[in-house]
C-alpha cells in the first residue's frame, strides 16, 4: 500500500519542481514584467527624421490673409440724428393750376358744338399736384423737379414746422428735370450739400418726401448705383440708383447720406405698379448745385451746343464706314445755321473726338459738350468718305428746349 502511494506522489512532487523552475526562468508567463521590461522602450528615431526630411522638401501651407472679426457695431442703429439734420430743409409742395372745361360732357360732342360753335359754355377747375422740394441757402432757395411746377398757376411751400408760404418760380431746366424756386428767407433751415462724385455704392440713403400726400416720410435703403443714364428720362442723365423707397409725391425730395448731408434730389422711380419697387433715380447733388447757380445767375442753364444730332456706333454702321473699332458716333442732322453747320459737318460724318478725346458714348459726349462754354474754340476729328478730317467749331449756346424741339 505505501509502495503504490510513492508511485503517485513523486510525479505530484516532480510536476511542481518542474513549474518553479518554468516560473523563475519565464516570469512573463504569469502576466508580470521584468525589472528590464519595466523600462520604457526607446522608440525607433530613424522614421522619425525620414518624416522630417520629406517635410522639409515638400511645400509649406500658403500664408492667407485673415480677416478681422466682424464688426457690427460700425453702422449705426438709428439715424435719427441724419433725419433731424435734414428733415427741417425738406418741404411739401403744392402746385395748383386753372383749366377750362366744358359745363357738360356732353358739349364735347360735335353734335352739340355745331349749336354753339366757339361760344360753348365753360367753366374753370383747378388741378392740384404735390412734390417736395430742398432749401438749401439761407436766402429761400428751394431746389425741386420741373415736372412738380411745370404750368402751375401757383406754388405753396409748407415747412416742417407748420409754416406755409406762396413760392415764386425763379428758373426751371426741363433738361435736368430741375426748378429754382424762392420763398421768404426768415429764419429757414438749409441742408449741407455733399459732394456727390465721392458717393460709393452700398452706402446708406435715405429719402426724405411727401409720398402720396401723407406728410413728410423717411425711407431707407443704400445707393445701388451710380452714373445710370440711357433711360429716356431727361436730355442730361447721370442718375444715382438707390433702393430707398420712393413714391408719387417723393419727386424733387431729398436723399441724403448717413450724416444728413444732401447726396441728389429724388427725380423718378421705375416702376410696374405705380408705387415704389426698389428702384429710384436722384439727381446728383453736384449736378443740382450747378444748375441752381446758374439759374440764379442767369435765370437759365446756360450750356455748350453743337447744333448736331448724333447716333451711337453700332458694328454695322461701323463696318460700313470702314472702321474696325465701334469709337466715335454718326451725325445724324445738322441743325441750320448751327456751330456744326457753320464747320461745315455734314450727316453721315462720324465724329471721332472733341478736343482730343475719343467719343465712345454718344450721351456722355454730349454731356461733355454741354460743360463747354459758348465760345470755345473746339478741334474736332471726323471720319468722311474714309479719310479723317481736323475741323476746328466754335461751340455755341443750346437753344431752350422748345428751340431744340
């Protein structure tokens, strides 16, 4: 019994001698490491400077130029010190004018005319229109539209304060679609006139009027362009655009910049409905300004003329007159007896350049002609029959705009 028990316990006894020895020599087996394994390994530096090395050959990320933050706090989030500037010089205006009507409509009819021939009974109405209008000098001029006063009988300016006055007309310019008129200078409130050739588009305006009659109004918007012409709207254009709204009672107000300063009168507006839809046109207050001291001065604008019509080049016109640019534009008429006919210009000539400058627009070169005083010794170049031609002109006065009709 005790041999067959040795036999069992001296594998037992083996078996654990033989883990021992496998423990000490193999400690990771038990999930231990060795006081060497316990170190940190020191890492392979050799990929690290292949790295560095591609870096230093490839390019390096582009410098850019980066924008401060945002700052919203620049525009202002009133303007009602704008409007407190300007406001007072902006003025109602109420034109009235007597026609005469038949007593009955139905003397408009020729049957009823050939019982009472040139003695038809009759009788007057008046007609009434309103616009807005700008003091802007202390002795009571006020600049408005041409088309606010145009045939009125009589003109009544009504301030901001409560002050109504009877207006005289003191010149017009159909041309510019612009009137002078004057009212008593006692005590009046004038706007400051900007310069309007340093207007920029994005700028605020605002367009203070009479729409429809309901009293003075602020509108807002931004100037949305600048030098718009080509509208069939008056002989001389040079628009500003702004998407201030502006309304039938609107024309001949002011529009004025942030700081209440006058940037152009307010003209005309385009429209499919009648009412404001974001597109209005102002008189630039330079222009205004030129035509106000020349009115006053002279009781008319006095402008350069040529006594020539002309047409804007087109590629046919040009390819039959041979040119390979479309510089230049073609006289279409020679008024008699004008500065272009005493030169002996002729229609068909295309007129290449005054003074020295090239014509490419044939609006602006006659708004440039018309800056020119009567009596300039003008060199003109010409192309006719192919052959170019220096003619010297002697610029006259343009006619009134009825003449010119």
């Amino acid at each position: 019994m005790r041999r067959s028990l040795m036999s069992l316990v001296w594998p037992i006894i083996s078996g654990i001698l033989l883990a021992i020895v496998l423990l000490n020599a193999f400690p990771q087996l038990m999930g231990e490491r060795s006081a060497d394994d316990a170190t940190t390994p020191v890492p392979d530096t050799s990929a690290v400077r292949a790295i560095a090395e591609r870096t230093d050959t490839a390019e390096r990320a582009p410098e850019v130029v980066e924008a401060a933050p945002l700052n919203r706090s620049q525009g202002p989030a009133s303007y009602a010190s704008a409007v407190n500037k300007a406001a007072p010089a902006v003025v109602n205006i109420y034109s009235s004018r007597m026609v005469e009507r038949s007593e009955h409509p139905l003397m408009s009819d020729p049957f009823f005319q050939q019982f009472f021939g040139k003695d038809m009974p009759q009788r007057q109405r008046m007609l009434s229109s309103l616009g807005s209008g700008v003091i802007v000098s202390a002795e009571g001029y006020v600049l408005t539209n041409n088309h606010v006063i145009s045939d009125a009988d009589e003109i009544q300016v009504a301030l901001r304060d409560g002050r109504e006055t009877l207006a005289k007309v003191v010149g017009t310019d159909p041309e510019s679609d612009l009137a002078v008129l004057k009212i008593p200078s006692e005590d009046l409130p004038v706007i400051q006139l900007s310069d309007s050739e340093q207007v920029a588009i994005g700028d605020v305006g605002l367009a203070i009027g009479n729409p429809f009659g309901v009293g003075q109004t602020v509108t807002m918007g931004i100037i949305s362009a600048t030098g718009r012409n080509h509208l069939g709207l008056n002989a001389y254009e040079d628009f500003i655009q702004t998407d201030a709204a502006i309304n039938p009672g609107n024309s001949g107000g002011a529009l004025v910049n942030a700081e209440g300063a006058l940037v152009g009168i307010n003209t005309a507006i385009f429209s499919r409905s009648g009412g404001s839809q974001g597109i209005g046109f102002a008189i630039p207050a330079n222009l205004a300004h030129q035509v106000l001291d020349q009115i006053v001065a002279h009781g008319r604008v006095i402008r350069g003329w040529l006594g020539i019509d002309v047409q804007a080049m087109t590629p046919d016109l040009a390819s039959s007159f041979g040119l390979k640019t479309l510089t230049g534009v073609v006289i279409a008429s020679v008024v008699p007896d004008g500065p272009g006919d005493k030169a002996d210009l002729q229609p068909g000539d295309v007129l290449m350049s005054i003074n020295g400058e090239p014509i490419v627009d044939a609006r602006e070169a006659m708004a440039d002609i018309a800056e020119i005083s009567p009596g300039t010794q003008l060199p003109v170049t010409i192309v006719r029959d192919g052959e170019k031609h220096e003619i010297q002109l002697t610029a006259g006065e343009r006619p009134e705009a009825s003449e010119v009709q």
